[in-house]
C-alpha cells in the first residue's frame, strides 16, 4: 500500500463508527412531505438523512437553482442558455428561495413529529467551482471566464452557506449537520475542458492553488458557522482527490465503478488519516427490480478495499450512497434504493467485526 495521503491534517478517528449510509441529495416526485418522511424513515440513526431536493418542481429546484437560493448578494435569473447573474432579484430566483424554504419548513414539520429524531442530518449545495462553471454573467458567458466572478461566487457561496446552515440549525435544533458539496465539473475546470457559450472554443483551466483556495474558503466558513463535517462530492474520473482532503474536506464521495487502482491508494493514505469515504455502490441505471444484491455490493466494496490492504476494521471510515442522485427513479424505486443501501451497510458492519 502507497505511503498516508497528506490530508493536511493530524491522523483522527473517523466521525462514524460504523458502516452506514445516505443518499447524494436529489429524490423523484415534487412532494417534499413525501419525500422527506421517506428519506426520514429509510435514513434513521445511525444512517444520515439529508434534506431533500425536488428537481422536477422545474426552475429553482435545480441543483444549481436550489444553491443560488443561498447565495449572498448575487441574484439570478434563467435564460435559455442557463442561469445569469443579474443585477436584482427576479421571478425564477423568488421561486427558488420559496423552494427551498418549503423544503426546510417540511424538514422541520417532519422531524418534529417524530419521537425519536436522529441526531445527524445532511445538507447539499453545488461547490464553488461547479457555480462557477454553471452560471453565467450579464454578458453571456461563463462566469469562470472571470477571475473577479469566480472570486464573488466564492465568497458570496460562504457567507450564503453560514446562513443556510443556521436556519437549518434553527429548523432541526439539536442536529449535527454535515455540508456535501457537490463539484461536478471541477475535472472539467481543472483540464480546461469547459466550453465557452459559444461551443467554438473551451475555458483556460483554472489553477489547482487557486481552485484548493476557493475551497478552503468554503470550507472554514461551513465549519465556523458550525458544520460537523465538510464531504466533497467528486466526479469518478480524473478527481482531485488529494487536492480536496489538503483543502481541509473531512470526506469525498466517489462512485465506486468508476475509480482506478491509483484513486483507491489516495482514498487508503486517508482512511488511514481519519477521513471519509463516501462510497457511490449503486449505479444509477440500478432501478428497483434491477438493485445489486446485498452480497454483490459487499463484494464492490471489499475488493478495492483489500486490494489497497486496509484492514476490515476501517470499514467504519465508509458511507454507503448511490452513485448518483435519485431523481431518475420512482419514489418507490428511490425507497428500494436506500433499504438497500442500509442492507448491505449492516453487512459490512458484520464483516467489520468479524
């Protein structure tokens, strides 16, 4: 096995202690009571429920739409092209804004009624760089085509976060909240592979010192503003791994088919530091009557993981997700997904403490 990844922190037990498992954010249907008793039940300790999002609601509910809803100062609108930044508030970001505090409403109407409410809860919004890369400026091209846009949004993006975090806080009181951040395009932003509006050319890679800066930015503000744990939701191919865990995040969440023999010995050097691995096991073309079964998702993961020689023991280092978000299931289907999921968690436990 390569020698530990500097994770630019001390060594630490890892938060969870045993296999456990979530979901990456997006859930079928435009119910959000549904959605969230369903996520809520599925999810119960010690799995980590996470507040839901609704993307077939239409505009706002993106996951793009639902982070500009958080962002501090930076209004929006939709065009035909995507998401703009403008000059003042609109209809499209309005909507977006009622979307997700009906969402956080429901959350805290749910989890209030129950008797026993866990003690942890999850939160998801885009990264800087994936913002960055999505939304456009008033002059129709990407804003990471600018360096003072990129820097706005940055910065814009944590300041929103510490205020979102705290009515999710007020709306749940008592829940250990855990920020994923999801960064789709950072590949694509690290290689300069990102296509200008006009499709004719692409957009100069951005720097990987600048890109951990953003990051780091982000993440202490999260952090300050009182999130237990900072997850990094990265694409399988060509992710910076190593970049995320020195830019200070607790944990990345991958899918499993698609990592190589050279990301499983980054993803060994932190486990053996005390960091997460959020494991992407279901692919998103498994659908109910389609789902793995238990024994082969165990295998999925055993594998890699002998393979790199880190001990049954740190399997406690391990969340158990989809590789994808849920909104291309049905609510039925999306359920079958996380029962799953808590199947094959309680049978790594069994091998964790054989």
């Amino acid at each position: 096995m390569s020698a530990p990844l500097d994770t630019g922190s001390e060594p630490a037990e890892p938060t969870t202690r045993s296999v456990t498992a979530t979901a990456l954010g997006s859930w079928p249907g435009t119910d959000p009571v549904e959605a969230a008793l369903i996520t809520l039940g599925e999810l119960g300790d010690p799995h980590l429920p996470y507040l839901v999002q609704l993307p077939d609601r239409g505009i706002g509910s993106d996951a793009v739409g639902r982070t500009a809803a958080v962002l501090i100062e930076l209004p929006v609108d939709v065009q035909p092209f995507g998401w703009r930044l403008v000059d003042r508030p609109g209809a499209d970001q309005r909507r977006a804004v009622s979307a997700l505090s009906t969402d956080i409403n429901v959350l805290a109407d749910v989890v209030g009624a129950e008797e026993q409410p866990g003690h942890e809860l999850k939160i998801q919004l885009c990264g800087p760089w994936t913002m960055a890369a999505s939304l456009y400026t008033h002059y129709g091209e990407r804003a990471l085509l600018d360096v003072g846009a990129r820097r706005e949004i940055t910065e814009s993006l944590a300041a929103g976060i510490a205020e979102h975090l705290a009515r999710v806080r007020s709306a749940v009181p008592g829940a250990q909240l855990t920020l994923q951040l999801d960064e789709p395009e950072i590949a694509r932003v690290l290689a300069g592979t990102i296509p200008t509006a006009s499709g004719y050319r692409t957009l100069r890679s951005i720097a990987a010192p600048e890109v951990s800066q953003g990051w780091e930015l982000v993440f202490a503000a999260a952090k300050a503003a009182g999130a237990g744990q900072v997850v990094l939701a990265l694409p399988g191919a060509d992710a910076p791994i190593g970049a995320a865990f020195t830019a200070g995040a607790d944990g990345v969440a991958l899918a499993l088919g698609a990592l190589a023999a050279g990301d499983w010995e980054q993803l060994a050097g932190a486990v053996e530091n005390g960091k997460q691995v959020w494991a992407g096991v279901i692919a998103s073309a498994d659908h109910a009557a389609e789902l793995p079964q238990v024994s082969r998702l165990v295998e999925r993961v055993m594998r890699p993981w002998r393979g790199v020689g880190l001990p049954a023991r740190q399997l406690s280092a391990l969340r158990l997700t989809p590789a994808a978000g849920l909104a291309g299931h049905t609510p039925s289907s999306a359920r079958a997904v996380l029962t799953r999921l808590t199947d094959a968690a309680r049978a790594l436990n069994d091998v964790r403490t054989e």
